[in-house]
C-alpha cells in the first residue's frame, strides 16, 4: 500500500511540476513576444509603420497584460527605476495609475531615458506603441503620460490621431 502512494505522489509532483513549468515559461515568453503589442518599423521605402501584433486580441481586454507586454515583463515597474544618483540604463516602463472614463492615467518609469536617451523618433515611437496597445483596451481612447518632460519628450493626453500624420498605421 505505502508503494502504491509514494508512486501517486510522485507522479503527481512531476506532473506538478511540469505544469508549473509550463505555466512559467509560457508566461515568460508571452510577454517578451511583440505579436501581444503594437510595434515599429522603419524603411527607406515604407517609412515609419506601425503594426498591430496578431497575437493582441488574446490579450485586449486585460489592462495588466497590455502594460506586462509593453514592459516586457510582469515584475512591478518600481524594480526597474534608476536610483536618483545615477544614470539610467533601463528602458522607460509603464506603471499603471488609474482608468478613467475614456482616459488610462500610465506613469513612466526611468522618464529621464525617455526624454533625453532615446532621441526624439525613438521617444515618439515608444508612446505611439504604448499609445496604439493601450487604446486596444475596450472603452479607452486617450493615454495619458505621466513623467517630467524634457528634450525628446512631452508628458499628457495622446490619442491615435496623434501620429496618424508621421506614423503609417497596418493592421
């Protein structure tokens, strides 16, 4: 009898933990996958595009998802800001603040890489991307950039509209 329930035990651990391995590992690369968000493309010919990840509409309807998937990242955007005595190296992240009505309020974490590293037309495309993925959200129409302003970049209000005239969009 005790063989009998050592072998269930262990089988339901190694199932256990291929599950969670599973799990973990299909987490991890859903979100550092570009398909789950819109991204950038840049050509001499086709200029500056925007394209719609076709893997998005697995994850339009969950606000947190759209934030990990843009982070690239489920951690909390806290972990990666740059103390205030150094220089940043991380990218810009979004926290998110709150929704309201038509607007989504995001916070920009590691802002000074933002507004003074990426230069402006990798600034503009990293909050048209945010832009476009977060508007997929149902009812939002508007981001809302929360950060200090500087060389490259403006905090406030942004909707799709704003970059339909530099950006060709491709659904």
């Amino acid at each position: 009898m005790k063989k009998k329930t050592l072998t269930y035990v262990a089988i339901s651990s190694a199932a256990a933990l291929s599950i969670s391995l599973f799990v973990m590992l299909t987490s991890e690369t859903y979100y550092k996958d570009k398909d789950f968000t819109w991204y950038s493309s840049f050509g001499a010919k086709e200029g500056n595009r925007l394209i719609r990840g076709n893997k998005i509409d697995k994850i339009k309807n969950d606000i947190f998802k759209l934030i990990y998937a843009l982070n690239k990242s489920e951690k909390d955007p806290e972990t990666f800001r740059t103390p205030a005595n150094k220089e940043p190296t991380d990218p810009p992240k979004l926290k998110l603040r709150d929704i309201k009505e038509q607007v989504v309020n995001v916070e920009v974490i590691n802002d000074e890489y933002l507004t003074q590293r990426m230069g402006s037309t990798g600034a503009e495309e990293f909050i048209a991307v945010a832009t476009f993925t977060l508007t997929e959200y149902d009812n939002v129409k508007f981001v809302n950039f929360i950060f200090e302003g500087g060389d490259h970049a403006a905090p406030g209000l942004y909707s799709r509209e704003h970059f339909l005239g530099t950006w060709e969009v491709e659904k």
